[in-house]
C-alpha cells in the first residue's frame, strides 16, 4: 500500500488541480463540499452502524471512498488558504495530548468493555 505525507498529499491533490481540475473552487465552494462529503459518510455510517438500511443505490458506496473525498477537500482548502497540515496536525496533537494527558483515562464512561 503507498504511503505518502500529508506535505505529498498537498502537492498532489495541487498538482491535480493545476492538470485537471482547472483551478481551485472558491474557499466558499469548498466548504459547501466539504460539508456534503462529510453527509456522505454520516449516510454511510448511519446505514452500516445505525439503524438506518441501504437503499438499492447506496449498496456499492464505500465509507473509505468517502473519507477519501473529505480528505481531498479538506486538502483543496488548506492549499488555498495557506494551511500546511502538517505543522497545524501536529500542533493539533500536542494541544490534544496536553489537554487531555489523563481526562481520558479518568473517565469513568471508557472504562470496561469496547463497543
């Protein structure tokens, strides 16, 4: 399976845009995207993890298909807006790991059997 960075990941999907996709919806437009991408897997998770049943035509769709369309949007809008995701992960991570260091495990609701 390939393996790629966040930074290669960014200058693919800016390489993508510049080759194929003309040039980069406005950072509105992506947002709208992002917005109805994420719905796609809320409908995909609802159907395999809720209670919800596929319909005849969301028989073949596919929850990694769709993460994958979020993350390529999420991507169109960090390249536009200047974001480097990897140093914003990062930074994501240790604010998260700080924060968070032993509320996780004081918690009384994970404690015992996984779902």
């Amino acid at each position: 399976m390939p393996q790629i960075t966040l930074a290669e990941a960014q200058q693919r999907v800016d390489d993508w845009i510049r080759d194929v996709g003309v040039r980069y919806f406005s950072e509105l437009t992506n947002l709208a995207q992002l917005v109805e991408e994420v719905g796609e897997v809320a409908r995909v998770m609802g159907r395999t993890h809720g209670e919800q049943s596929f319909k005849p035509s969301d028989r073949r769709v596919e929850l990694a298909d769709e993460l994958a369309d979020v993350l390529f949007v999420l991507i169109c809008i960090a390249n536009q807006t200047g974001v480097d995701l990897t140093e914003a992960f990062c930074r994501s991570l240790e604010k998260k790991t700080e924060r968070d260091r032993d509320r996780h495990r004081r918690n009384e609701k994970l404690k015992g059997s996984q779902p």
